[in-house]
C-alpha cells in the first residue's frame, strides 16, 4: 500500500535494537516536509495540509482554556466570524442581532394616591409595546 510505514528491510524478525535503530523504519514515497499521521488503520506521510484536512477538532482531546481558537473579524474560531459591530450579539438560533437597551423613565412631578384600591394610571410612565415583544420590567418606588 502507497505512503504506508513499513520497516527498511524485510526478512527475519528483527532485534529489539535492530527495531530501534534510527533510520530502521522509511515511509513509502517519503518527500521533503512530509509529517506522518496514524489515521486509524496505517501510518501514511503526507504534506500538513493534507493531514490537516485528515483532523477534526472534534476528533482531538479536549482544547486548552486559552485564547488560541477565540474568534475574531478575520477569524471564525468556534463560533461565527464576528460581524465587527459592537452593540450585537450572538442569539440563540446563532445568529448576530441588536442587543436591545435598557430605558430610564424618570417622572418629571409627583403622584399622590391615597389608599386607593382602583387601579390608576401612573403619569409619565409610558411602555411602547409592541406586538410579539418580551419586556421585564424592574420598578423602583422611592
């Protein structure tokens, strides 16, 4: 079989030293810059590029906790490339979309209700909502 690991001679079962020996082993068609790779059945030599198209990340151990595969604008590391927009970020269906802001409504004068069980409408305090849309609401009365 072509580009496979096979010991330099043939013949009686080597020494352990014979087996040893640097330059005991050639891979078949052996050419400069070559890397050997084991891809589950042979060892073949082959150009990086080739191994690397072999590998997936998957298929490795367990990435270091660094900086290494972090995407960029120029990269996509393990997510999507960056769209370069500060104010978006990646939603749950994987895709960039606006982050949505928080609004300050402060009133302008005071309310007074007075131990009234009828609901009443809050002046100033006005919600744009819109069809479809999600709000929390955080109110702090002081």
């Amino acid at each position: 079989m072509a580009n496979e690991l096979k010991h330099k001679t043939v013949g009686e079962q080597l020494t352990q030293p014979e087996f040893e020996a640097i330059g005991g082993h050639i891979a078949d068609g052996q050419t400069a810059n070559d890397m050997l790779y084991f891809n589950g059945t042979y060892w073949i030599r082959a150009t990086a590029a080739t191994i690397a198209a072999l590998m997936k990340l998957d298929d490795l151990a367990t990435p270091d906790d660094n900086t290494d595969l972090n995407a960029s604008t120029t990269r996509h590391g393990l997510l999507k490339k960056l769209d370069n927009v500060a104010t978006n970020f990646m939603n749950g269906q994987g895709n960039w979309a606006a982050a949505g802001g928080a609004t300050v409504i402060r009133k302008t004068a005071d309310q007074t209700v007075n131990n009234s069980v009828t609901l009443q409408n809050v002046a100033d305090l006005v919600l744009p909502v819109a069809i479809g849309e999600i709000w929390a609401v955080t109110l702090l009365l002081r």
